[in-house]
C-alpha cells in the first residue's frame, strides 16, 4: 500500500466478486507480498489505471481530480443499460 496518507475511497463489489476477492487473498495474498485486501485491490486499480494512462494519455499521468469533484452514489438504471461488459 502507498506510504502516504491514503485517502477515502470505497470500491464495491457484487457478493460474488467479494468473496473472490477475500479467497485470492488467502490463497496467494502473502505469496505475493500482499499485506490485506486493500493492498491487493490498490494494486489492480493502479495497474488499471497504468494501462489507462498508456492507452488514453500517451502513458502521462492524468490531471488530478479532488475528492467531491465526480457525482456520488450507482449509475442510474439507464446508464446501467449502456455500460460496457
């Protein structure tokens, strides 16, 4: 995990994916030098968000966005209906 102050953010998961999640820790979390869950899930995002920046901004990292700047809460049911699989 980042040394620095991390701050706030909640993922959420279906049930399914969560309990994938807990059993990839246990199963191969310290052999990968995972200390807890929120490490491994900040590494996927950050490796997701590596291949993002290579993908989509010539491999820079992206402007910053502050806390509170992006709306809250689920997609609508319509956005639902657009979403990429």
């Amino acid at each position: 995990m980042s040394k620095k102050k991390p701050a706030q953010f909640t993922p959420y998961f279906t049930t399914e994916d969560a309990e994938q999640i807990r059993a990839a820790f246990l199963a191969a979390g310290a052999a990968e030098g995972y200390g807890s869950v929120s490490d491994l899930i900040e590494a996927a995002a950050l490796r997701e968000v590596r291949r993002l920046q290579r993908k989509y901004n010539q491999g820079r990292k992206w402007e910053p966005v502050q806390a509170g700047a992006l709306r809250p809460g689920r997609r609508t049911l319509e956005e639902e209906k657009h979403r990429a699989p």
